[in-house]
C-alpha cells in the first residue's frame, strides 16, 4: 500500500491533493505530473509513503530537474515507486555501467564467464543499493525543514508521520491530512 500527495505552492499558501502513480513510469513522468497541479512555475512537492517502510520527498520548481530526497534506499528499491525515485544519479553511479552489462551476454543468453550450467566465472559489478537515506536532503531548508530535521525523521519513525511532521512544518498539516 502506497500514499502519494502533491503539495503545490501558491500565493495563497499551500494546495494539497492526493495522486495516483498507476500511470508513472519514470522521474519525467512524475515531475510533469507535479508540474500539472499548478498553472504557474511554482514549487510541487510530491510526497510518497509505501508501507511505513520508506517515504519521498521529489520537489520540483518549474522547469528545473526534480530534487528527490529518500528515507530509505534499500527499502525503496524494493517498491516499483521507489525505483521511479533512485535513479543512477541519486545512488552515485554511471548509467553507463548498465549498458556494459547488457554488453557482456552472449547470443546464448549466458553471460561472459558465466558457465552454461549458470556458475558465473566473472566478478559482479554491481554495487549494492546503500540502506538508508539518500538524495538531497537541503530541499526543504527555504520553507523550514532543515537537513537535520529530514534525516532525523528518516530513521526516528514511521514514514506516514514523517510526512505528516514535513506538512506541519511547511504549514499544511491539515491540508495533508485531510487528503489522506
């Protein structure tokens, strides 16, 4: 079970509503879906919780690449919404990398040093998913919530109240609430 709501800010304070991401594939398609709740090149805050096991935070302002703050790499990784959210980038590795690893199968569907009985010969590349937070954890300090703050409600709780101590801090408390 997942929650998902957009904060967008207005001149008139904060308009929260909650939203679907059956349709979102991709970090693009989330931050154009951010980009539509509002008719101005404001700041969308698009907040997700998967089973109080990890929350996100994904700001965008107008146009600018989205900034995505997750409590919990390894658990998110586990959720299809998660891996939206933890791109290359974020986990600090070159995208190149994948593209070498689909270059080392061979015709017969084994990879290079792996062994057709499927004994891999080769050493694996691949880094692990880190436990914990990652991403920018800066990109709420304009509206209050410093990098302290953030990482504390990344491993103090449960990731509903995380995001509903974040709207409390940004003044939306109820807003969020109410669209829970």
């Amino acid at each position: 079970m997942y929650f998902a709501a957009l904060l967008a800010r207005t001149e008139d304070g904060w308009e929260a509503s909650d939203t679907e991401l059956d349709d979102v594939e991709t970090l693009a398609d989330l931050a154009d879906l951010a980009r539509e709740a509002t008719t101005d090149e404001e700041t969308v805050l698009v907040l997700i919780e998967q089973e109080d096991a990890w929350f996100g935070v994904v700001r965008v302002d107008g146009e600018d690449d989205p900034r995505i703050y997750v409590s919990d790499a390894s658990a998110a990784a586990r959720s299809s919404y998660g891996e939206i959210l933890l791109t290359d980038e974020l986990l600090g590795r070159d995208p190149d990398d994948e593209l070498e690893d689909l270059d080392a199968l061979d015709l017969d569907g084994t990879e290079d040093g792996e062994s057709e009985t499927g004994e891999d010969d080769a050493p694996q590349d691949i880094e692990p998913i880190p436990s914990g937070p990652v991403g920018e954890a800066t990109l709420l300090t304009d509206f209050g919530v410093s990098e302290q703050d953030l990482r504390s409600l990344s491993g103090d709780g449960v990731p509903g109240e995380a995001l509903g101590e974040i709207a409390e801090a940004l003044g939306c408390g109820e807003l969020l609430e109410a669209v829970r």
